[in-house]
C-alpha cells in the first residue's frame, strides 16, 4: 500500500527538529521498498548566509543528510523497527550533477536495497524540475536510541 505524508506524519517517525528536519513532505511512501521525498529550498533557510554570499547554492552535504532523512523513512516505517535511529553507515559514489538554490523543489526518491538484520542499504536519486542534481547510496545501522539518564550523570554513577 502507498502512502503520503505531511510533515507532522514525518515528525512520528523521524527524530529530527527544526533546524535539522529538512523533509517538508513525502509524496509516495511504500513502507520498506520506496519513498519519494519533497524539500522545498528557500531563501530563508539559515545556512544560506554564508553559502555563498551573493551565490546561494545548498551545500552538498544537506543535500546526503535530506536525503538520508528520506531514506530513514523507508528503514522507519516498518513495524519492527518503530522508535529506532537510523545512523549512516556509510556514503558510497555520491555525484552531484547541479546546484541546489533557493527557489527549488527538490525531489528525492528512495529505493530499498539489501537489509540484513538492522543494517539496510538504499540507492536514492535527487531531482529538481525532473533534471538529477544528486545521487548516492548509502548504508543505515538501525539502532534503538540510548536513554539519558542526567541524574545518574551527576552523582558519578
């Protein structure tokens, strides 16, 4: 079955906040084989600052981390994996093609490839206005998250 979801839709399963939830939507969610993600770019976002002043373009690596958000969406959307963290693994033939900048719609799509245990690969491809700009695959370990414990931390425990 195939899914949309809206940002809060988005905010239940992954843990990113603002400034760092960089997925605005998902416009196909197939739950552990495909998900096609949208970010929209806008002027307003704070790293354009400084990248680059008077030559705003996205830098490469939000471009990986968005689309390692969409990709964790896929690895998170499956039942027995519920509440876990989808770390990178690793980056592998990352190629960017065009600048992102302000004004863009970027589209990524996300493709499950071989998951063994709570290891996961996914091939992704970003587009703006159906041209690539980027590309990579990258590799997931699916980990339950660390509880914190600030009290125990404090008494030297």
């Amino acid at each position: 079955m195939e899914y949309k979801l809206d940002v809060e839709d988005i905010r239940a399963l992954l843990p990113h906040r603002y400034p760092m939830l960089l997925v605005d939507r998902v416009l196909e969610l197939t739950p552990g084989e495909r998900v096609v993600g949208l970010k929209n770019v806008t002027i307003n976002e704070p790293f354009f600052n400084g990248h680059f002043p008077g030559q705003a373009v996205m830098p490469g690596v939000l471009i990986l981390e968005t689309m390692a958000q969409v990709a964790g969406l896929i690895l998170l959307s499956v039942p027995q994996h519920e509440g876990k963290l989808a770390y990178i693994g690793s980056v592998k033939n990352a190629k960017f093609r065009k600048p992102v900048v302000p004004g863009d719609t970027l589209i990524i799509e996300a493709l499950l490839g071989k998951v063994r245990g709570t290891i996961g690969e996914v091939r992704m491809v970003a587009t703006v206005e159906g041209e690539q700009v980027a590309r990579c695959e990258m590799m997931f370990a699916l980990v339950s998250p660390t509880p914190v414990n600030v009290h125990t931390k404090l008494k030297g425990e």
